[in-house]
C-alpha cells in the first residue's frame, strides 16, 4: 500500500513533489517503490504558449489505466511516459519528467469540470491503495484570495475540492513557504502554526536533480536549494525570495483547514461548478484572477548573445547577471536564461558555460 502524491500547482510543482514523496515514504530507498504523482500539464507560456491546463486531447502517446480514460468521464486516468507528445501548438515537460523522475507521472485533466476530475482522482488514489496527499510548492493553496502578490489560486483550489469530493483521506503538505513569491513567508507560517514540519534529508533532494538539471521551475529549484543549505536573497522572474531558515520546511495540515483558509475551494465545494469555465468563472469572481488565462511574465527579454550560448563569455555573463540581481545572493537558472536572451531549454548549456550544477546560480 502506498499513497497517492498530488502536485497541486502543475507545472514545476511534480518536482518539488517527488521530495516531499521520498520524505514521506515508508521506503524512499526502495527503488522498486516509486511514488505516484498527479499534475496538471498546466506550465508557463514558454514552455506552453496555449492557455489553461492540458488534458488527454492534447497528448499522443499518454498510457491509459484503471478502466477508461479518465478525460472521458470514466473511472480510469492517463499517465505520462518518455515518449508521450504534447499536439503543437502546445508544448509540456511533463514527458521529460516522467524520464527524469524516479516516480510514475499522472495526467490530472480537468477539462470535464470538478465531478469528473474528483473520479479520477480516486481511480489513482485507488491504484496506489492508500491515501491522498496534496504537496503545493510556496504555499499559495492557503490563499485568502487578497493577498498583493497571488496570481494562480485556481489550480490549488481546484485540486482542494476535488480531493474533498473523493471522501478519500487528504493531507495538505506545504513545501518552503513563500517559495514562490505568491503569499510572503510570515503570513503563511501565522497560517502554519500549530503544524509540526519535517526537514527533508540532502538526499531526497538529490533525487530530483537530473529534473532540476534542466527544468524551469523557480520554487522547487528554490526549495531544493534551501535543502542543500543555501540562503540569502534570491532574484527570480518576477520577484526577489528570501531562503530562510523556515524555507526547508515541509508543513502537513488537514485538507479541511487548508479548505478553510482557500475562499475559491470553499465555494468549489459548495456550488460544485459543471464545467471547468464555470469553475474559472468562479475563481475569477473571488480573487479577480481567471485561472484560464495565460499568464504572462513581467520581465523583458534581452537579444541572445551572438553565436547562441556556446559562445558565452562566463565573465561577462556573471557581471550581466550580478547587474539584474541587484545585489541579490543567488539567481533562478530560469531567470539568468532571460536575463541573458536565452530561453528555458538553454539552460542545461548554460548551466555548462557556467560550470554551475547546484539548483540556483550563487552570485556572491
């Protein structure tokens, strides 16, 4: 019997996941026992230039179990594979990660409204035979809808709800709070208090690092990072992230208080929206935020160095870097790649050029 891990966010959130996984299993070294991770293939536009979250139709190649597809309104559910494709125009590195991730990669489609992915939801729960355990990334599932800096409390709430639709045991698990400069760190621990958290081990950390070696995401490569020791300021895309020592944490909480502080989940759950527009429609109504449409970065692109990154001068990219940090510690490898006209699928080169395998960049 094992349990079902949910990565509430989508995106870069199975990452940091498969750690809060290899924490929470009975037998991380087990390499026989590998977690199941659901996600959303919902990633940001440069990675996918459509809007809103991918679903069955999107895909060629996904492995269909537990009697049905589960986009189709049946009890079964779709998993990824190293072969599966994303249809162009859309794109996903949620193949990757089923190649890179010592878990078995889970497709939550939302397309069929709240009733429908609740279903598949416990069609997984089912074929891992235990209970569900959601694990958001920073922290911003616990949203009161007001906070400055939100701008994706939809996914999260979706995912509460549906996991309380299940009937099924859930427990929320938040990973580095404030990691991902959606609600500040302070505001979540007052949120937090009462929980007791774990500290993951260095080395399930390190069992995402093949991911973390080319993946995008800033909040699980900031998470990683803070397991590793690092600390001190961080220049992100869009934001400055303090690691602290609070920022290794693993926070558990009971699905129903997470409900309790989440507006959106709350009236999820009680009006039981038919269709996934009807549930953005919602979501956007409580927070002013419509979690369909694409999110778009504030940072300007710079026009790539000549030549492309093989021909990167390490001098002069650290002092470019060091400029657009602005005295910060560190730097998001997905930040440096813009910073340096580069784009997210450079940054394995980059990270060459740089002579740098850790999580973030140090500048100091």
């Amino acid at each position: 019997m094992s349990d079902l891990y949910i990565a509430a966010g989508g995106g870069g959130d199975p990452v940091g996941t498969l750690i809060a996984a290899r924490t929470l299993m009975a037998n991380p070294s087990d390499p026989a026992d590998q977690p199941l991770i659901a996600t959303y293939a919902w990633e940001r536009p440069e990675v996918d230039p459509t809007s809103g979250p991918l679903g069955e139709r999107d895909f060629d190649g996904l492995l269909h179990e537990g009697g049905g597809s589960g986009g189709s309104g049946g009890r079964g559910f779709a998993a990824f594979t190293p072969d599966t494709r994303a249809r162009p125009p859309a794109g996903s590195t949620m193949p990757a990660l089923a190649r890179d991730l010592p878990a078995r990669l889970l497709l939550l489609d939302p397309a069929r409204g709240l009733s429908c992915l609740a279903r598949q939801i416990a069609a997984m729960a089912g074929a891992a035979g235990g209970r569900i355990r959601i694990v958001d990334i920073g922290g911003d599932i616990l949203t009161h809808g007001n906070e400055p800096d939100l701008c994706s409390p939809f996914g999260d709430a979706l995912t509460l709800a549906a996991c309380h639709l299940t009937g099924i045991p859930t427990t929320v698990h938040i990973a580095g709070p404030g990691l991902d400069g959606e609600i500040g760190e302070g505001l979540l621990l007052e949120r937090l208090a009462g929980s007791r958290p774990l500290v993951p081990d260095q080395d399930a950390a390190a069992a995402a690092a093949r991911a973390l070696a080319w993946h995008p995401s800033e909040a699980s490569a900031l998470w990683a990072a803070a397991l590793h020791g690092a600390r001190g300021t961080v220049r992100t895309v869009n934001n400055v992230i303090h690691l602290t020592e609070a920022s290794p944490r693993l926070y558990p909480l009971p699905l129903q208080e997470a409900i309790g502080h989440n507006p959106v989940a709350r009236a999820l759950v009680d009006e039981q929206p038919a269709t996934l527009a009807a549930a953005a429609d919602l979501s956007h109504r409580l927070t002013g935020i419509h979690g369909l449409e694409s999110e778009r970065t504030r940072t300007p692109r710079r026009e790539p160095p000549a030549g492309g990154v093989a021909f990167l001068d390490r001098d002069v990219a650290m002092k470019a870097l060091r400029e657009a940090a602005a005295g910060a510690d560190h730097i998001t490898l997905r930040h440096a790649a813009r910073v340096l006209g580069l784009t997210w699928t450079d940054i394995p080169a980059l990270r060459a050029a740089l002579t740098t395998n850790t999580p973030l960049l140090r500048l100091t």
